[in-house]
C-alpha cells in the first residue's frame, strides 16, 4: 500500500511539473448585460469545459468578462491574457496595440451563421441619404467605434457628414423615443434590435433607411506571442466541437448561446480595410 501511495504521488507531482503555466481568456463585449462579477461562474464554466476539450490541466486557463471598454483593455495589457473574444468592432479597434491574430469566429444569441447585420434606424421621411445625416447623432452598441460605423458598417453608402456625433447606447427603446419625436437622432441596431422593432411602440414613426451587408460578429484571436502555436492548436481545434458535450453544451448555452466556427478570413479583411480607410 506505501508503495501504491508513493507512486501516486510521484504521479501527481509530475503531472503538475509538466501543466503549463496558465493563461487567461478574456471576453471583452461593451453595452452587453452583466458585470464581471455576475459573469464569474459562467466563465469558469466555460473556461473548465475548454481546458478539458484541449486536455489542458483544469488550472492552465482562467478567464474573466468585462462589459466595459476600458475595463477589459486594461486586463488584455496584462501578461497572461493571451486569449480573448472580441465584437468585430472592438478587434479592429485594438488589433494592432494588442498585436491580436484572428483565429476562429464566434457565434452568438443562437444565430445561424457568424455574421451580423447592422441596420441604422430614422424617423421615417427624414432620411433618404447618407448626406442628409449632418447634425445627427448616431446612437449604437458599438458607438465606441466611429471609425467602425463610419467604415465597415455604413461605408458602402456613403461619406457622413463631419458634423455627425456618435454615443454608445444600450438603452434602445429610450434612444427610439428621440427619433421618434424628430430629434437629430438615428439609431444603428444589430439584427436582434431591429427585429424587436417591430412590436416597439415607436415602430409606426421609425424605418430602417440602411441595411448594411453582413460582417463578422465577434472574433476569437490570441495575443502577441503569449501563448506557443503547439497550445494554441490543441485548443483551438477543441474549441468547434465544444458543443458535442452536455457540460460543453450547456456552458455555451450560457454565453450567449455560443459557439465557435472557422474565420472568414476575407470577410475580416475587407472589415479592416474598411476600417483603416475611415477617419
């Protein structure tokens, strides 16, 4: 029996010598519900069901959620991030100061597909153009990003005018109340917003006036070199196959309905393209 309890314990040690040092996912989505506090137990959740996909030891990947900007740039700065789940517009924003690489997209609130659809909302008959935006203030989830709006999302229609202003605003039905009564103020929605605009109390004074082409929604990507490529692999081919699990199921469930898909990598290059042409 000492025997047995020795050789578990060699065991045990080794294995611990042999777990890597850990790294931290951190999951960034400004304007979305939730405090890191409140989100803890899910992402431990999530976290615990990745390490066991990637056959990492249970202590080798934290993470934490932020739904502040600030908040969640802040933790990226620090040394053992070295993963995080971005919206499209905030990766582009910190693409380069983090030296972020793009590696799979991520699926939310049960959608279809990895793409989002971005539609800016008016009065109705006060809006026919792009120009005929000037002294407007563009309200949106991601309002943090003008150069994301002005870019990727309503480029294709047209130049906006100097004078537009642009707040984030999570607080929708308020923000569709001023449009509503003729204020200077458009609102830019997802496809989950403007769906619920129908049933609003302000649908029969607003119209959808532009509906953007589809872009991606959130990007996962590793940061700088924090993380090797041998680790990097093993979760990220764990990662789409999340979901073929209950406990795995069942944590992504809790996440905004997630999962994980290859990157559309042209559809990410025209976004930042788009991006880096608008001032």
């Amino acid at each position: 029996m000492r025997y047995i309890l020795l050789a578990a314990a060699l065991s045990l040690a080794s294995a611990t010598a042999l777990a890597a040092d850990p790294v931290s996912l951190v999951i960034c989505a400004p304007g979305f519900p939730g405090t890191t506090s409140e989100a803890q137990p899910t992402i431990d959740a999530l976290v615990g069901v990745m390490a066991k996909a990637a056959k990492w030891a249970p202590t080798e990947l934290t993470g934490a959620y932020y739904e502040a900007e600030a908040a969640g740039v802040a933790r990226l700065s620090q040394a053992d991030a070295a993963i995080t789940l971005l919206p499209l517009a905030l990766f582009l924003e910190q693409e380069t100061a983090l030296k972020l690489t793009a590696r799979q997209a991520a699926i939310m609130k049960g959608k279809a597909d990895a793409n989002e659809v971005w539609s800016l909302v008016a009065k109705k008959g006060a809006i026919a153009n792009a120009a005929a935006l000037d002294g407007y203030e563009i309200a949106s989830i991601v309002g943090f990003s003008k150069r994301f709006i002005k870019g990727p999302v309503l480029g294709a229609w047209g130049k906006l005018p100097e004078t537009v202003k642009f707040s984030q605003n999570k607080q929708v039905l308020s923000a569709m109340r001023k449009a509503a009564k003729g204020d200077k103020f458009a609102l830019l929605l997802d496809a989950e917003q403007t769906a619920a605009l129908a049933t609003s109390p302000f649908a029969g004074d607003l119209e959808v006036v532009y509906k953007a082409a589809p872009l991606p929604t959130a990007i996962v990507s590793t940061v700088g070199t924090r993380i090797p490529d041998a680790r990097w692999k093993a979760l990220g081919e764990a990662l789409p196959k999340l979901g073929d699990t209950p406990d795995g199921a069942k944590a992504l469930e809790g996440v905004w309905k997630l999962r994980f898909a290859p990157l559309d990598a042209k559809a990410v290059d025209a976004a930042r393209k788009a991006f880096n042409e608008a001032k």
